[in-house]
C-alpha cells in the first residue's frame, strides 16, 4: 500500500474502461442507498447484547484516545505538520475531544462517552461537561424511551459545534496519510448536523450504535495503529463519472509495519439480500480497485473491507456469512466476521475471506480453520 499520491486520470490507457463503466452501471440501476429506510428489527437493548454476546471473551474495559502519530511505527513519516486548531472551540481539551469523537461517529450515547473519553472520571464530570457544552451551543442531547433499557441520553452536534470539529479534523489530517482520504470524504459539502425528533428512535440507531462501538473499539486497540476512523453517513460522493460508489458504514485508516492501510467496515444486521449485497458493496469495491480510483480518489492502491455479522433475528450468522462469501468469492479484499468476534480482537486471526469454508458453528475462533488476522497481507 502506498501513501496518498497525485491525481491521475484512470481512464489514460484504458481505451475500453467507458464500455466497462455502461455495462457496471447498468447493473447498478439503483444506484443510490440510504440507510435511513433500513428496519429496525429487534429493539436496541437487543442488538447490543448480540452484538457482544456472540463471544463470551469480549472485554469491557475503557481505553484510550485514537493513538497519537508519534507513537505509530516511523513518527517522522506521520507528524510532518502541526494542526491548526480552530480557535472557535471549547477551551478545555476534554471538551474538544468531546466534539471531535462525536463529529467522528455522528452521534453517541452517553455511555460511549463515558467509556471512551471519560473513564478515569466519575460520571457527574461527564454530565456537567454535556451540559457545559450543551449550554455553549456546541452540542445538543437526545434521550431514547426504551421499554427495556431505561432513557439512555445521546450527544449530538450543533452546527456550530460540527463546523468547528470538521475544521479541526481537516487541518489534523494534513501531511498525513489520511489526508487525501480525509479531503475526498469532506468535499466542498456542508455537512449538516443530524436532528432527531424527541420520543421517537430512529430506525437507523441500532445499526449506527453498533457501528459506532465497532469502530471505535477499532481505533483503541494498539495493535491496529488507528490514526483516522469515521461512521459518516454516506462518506463519499453518490458517484464519480458515472461509476457508482460504495458507502461504507465506517473508514479507517490504520499503519501498521510502516506502511498505511485503508479498510472499509460494513456492518451487516442481515437486512439486504445477498444479491443486494454484492452489487451495492462487493462489486462497487472491486470496481474501485479495477478502475483505479481508490489511487486516485482515496490515495491507496488497496484496501480492505470487514464485513461484521450479526444476526438478532435468527441467530444464525454463519449461515450469513456463508451467503455474503458465495457472492463475494472473486473479491479477496472482503473479509468476514461476527461482530462479536470482531470487537474483542480485530487484530486476532478471527476473519473469514471469500475462500475459507465454514465447518463448524462454534463460537470460538480457535475452532475454526483457515481464519486470517487483520494484517495478513503484511507477511505476504
């Protein structure tokens, strides 16, 4: 994988790439998602109890910020430019680290918060900085009515407090590998703050909790070497030159070895059909490396996309995996887990490819043949 490099056109030299581009998006009729029509299909309590009960051995203790470039590997080739922080922004750094966490993924529970930022505080410091922050207009809140779960409170950007964040992470992002990644994801869009109607949970909330903790158990495992994870909705452009685009449920950016590396995640609750599945994501993916645009676009030659799996309906996320496999079996850069897996050791050989044929049902790792580590294109 190379660091972000200049634009290049992917069609010089491809004297039949538009023919390619007609026959893909007429596959692609339906070119648009929205994961706001997603159902929801078990409450929230649920979904999350799924979500970490699939492996018993999860580990539930708080961690830290996403680790610092001066601590990843080779320093020099990450911290070539101090960021310029806004000066609009909260004064305290706790606060600022408040708005840069939820800007990264859209919105959080309190119970995110306080594992993530605040687990050396007691939980009366988080209240009265939310209501500082909320006070100063950077932040709204929004309370959940679950029938069971009690009225878990979320954290939500203002627009001021959104412009503020996407500045600083945008001027944090420069001379970094993300960097292009970054300027590609933000565009010149105004990005809009997310609002939610009071006593009503919106279908999309089990899906983006999950996403949200998933991604940001991702940027806290030391092994990865995070410097960059987001859950935007809708992260990049509908489509570029007619090609259309995935969306991805989370992007991060992780070096490893030295060398940075661009993974996808794809959350999967088992609510899109398989077929959907492989002309919505699989194949929009492998088109992205076909044409070269993720060198262009995003600044990598390659990446990989972790599909997390979770079933709350029928319980049976091997049988979903199987599935998303077959139609994923020419695509290598897919790789497959249950989220359970996933978020105790994402780093741990615990990832199915397209090829790895599932023997058993057994919900531990080491039962299992063929699973690869996250980093397995390293040793190659």
């Amino acid at each position: 994988m190379h660091s972000p490099s200049g634009s290049v056109d992917p069609r010089d030299g491809m004297a039949h790439s538009l023919d390619l581009r007609e026959i893909v998006n007429a596959a692609f009729a339906a070119s648009s998602i929205d994961r706001g029509d997603m159902n929801d299909t078990a409450p929230l309590p649920e979904t999350i109890d799924e979500l970490l009960a699939l492996n018993p051995t999860v580990e539930e203790a708080g961690s830290q910020f996403l680790i610092p470039p001066v601590d990843i590997n080779n320093p020099a080739t990450l911290a070539r430019s101090t960021p310029r922080i806004p000066p609009d922004g909260p004064a305290l750094q706790r606060d600022r680290d408040v708005l840069l966490e939820i800007a990264r993924y859209r919105l959080v529970p309190f119970a995110h918060l306080k594992e993530f930022i605040f687990a050396n505080r007691h939980g009366s410091v988080l209240t009265r900085r939310m209501q500082t922050l909320e006070r100063t207009g950077f932040i709204t809140t929004w309370e959940d009515h679950l029938a069971r779960g009690g009225h878990p409170r979320f954290a939500l950007l203002t627009q001021s407090g959104l412009n503020w964040a996407i500045e600083t992470l945008r001027a944090g992002s420069v001379g970094h590998p993300h960097e292009q990644l970054v300027t590609f994801m933000l565009g010149t869009r105004t990005r809009k703050p997310l609002i939610l109607a009071a006593h009503s949970a919106p279908p999309f909330l089990p899906h983006q909790v999950e996403t949200n903790r998933l991604a940001a158990t991702f940027a806290r495992t030391p092994e990865l070497g995070v410097i960059w994870a987001s859950t935007w909705h809708r992260p990049f452009p509908n489509e570029v030159r007619g090609v259309a685009m995935p969306q991805p449920d989370a992007v991060l950016v992780s070096v490893a070895g030295g060398q940075p590396q661009l993974f996808f995640l794809e959350h999967d609750r088992g609510q899109e059909s398989s077929g959907s599945f492989a002309e919505r994501k699989t194949q929009r993916y492998q088109l992205l490396l076909d044409l070269g645009l993720a060198r262009e676009l995003l600044g990598f030659e390659s990446f990989t996309v972790l599909v997390t799996v979770v079933d709350p309906v029928s319980h049976r996320p091997f049988d979903r995996i199987r599935a998303l496999q077959e139609v994923s079996i020419a695509a290598p850069m897919m790789h497959f887990a249950p989220a359970g897996w996933a978020h105790s050791a994402p780093q741990a050989a615990v990832w199915f490819t397209p090829a790895t044929l599932i023997r058993t049902t057994s919900l531990k790792p080491r039962d299992h043949v063929g699973l690869v580590p996250l980093f397995s294109n390293l040793s190659r």
